[in-house]
C-alpha cells in the first residue's frame, strides 16, 4: 500500500464531516478520482485542481462564509 500524500488524510477527515447533498457526492466522487491517482502513481496535480475548484464552489453557498464576506464588505465600505 502506497502511503497517502501529505495532507490528503485531513482531506479525507474533512470529507467524512460533510453534509450529506449532491454537492457532497460531487466532493466525494472527486476525492475518490484523487485517491486512485495516488493508488495507480498518476499524477494528482489534475484531481488535486478540479477538487480545490469544487471545494471553492462549495464555499460561495456557505452561509459563514456569506456571514464573512458581508461582514468585510461592511468593513471596507466604512
């Protein structure tokens, strides 16, 4: 067994606290694809990118992230 890349045991520990949604699967289908890159000695940068990019996605309907964004939106227009 190949031993997993840093940071990819937090990835997956993350994903476990996910809510369960069809963003989630989405998150989960690319973690899957990441995981086998790691298995068959592919490269990750590919699967590693299209996750970072879901992952961002996902924030954007984040209600604390919006919290945050607001908030410095308040902030800079002070």
């Amino acid at each position: 067994m190949q031993a997993r890349p840093s940071g990819l045991e937090e990835v997956l520990d993350a994903a476990r606290r996910l809510p369960v949604c069809d963003r989630a699967a989405k998150l989960h289908a690319l973690i899957a694809r990441l995981q086998y890159a790691v298995r068959t000695g592919e490269t990750t940068a590919t699967a590693a990118a299209a996750l970072a990019a879901a992952a961002i996605d996902a924030l954007a309907d984040d209600p604390w992230v919006q919290f945050e964004a607001s908030v410095r939106h308040l902030i800079a227009n002070r």
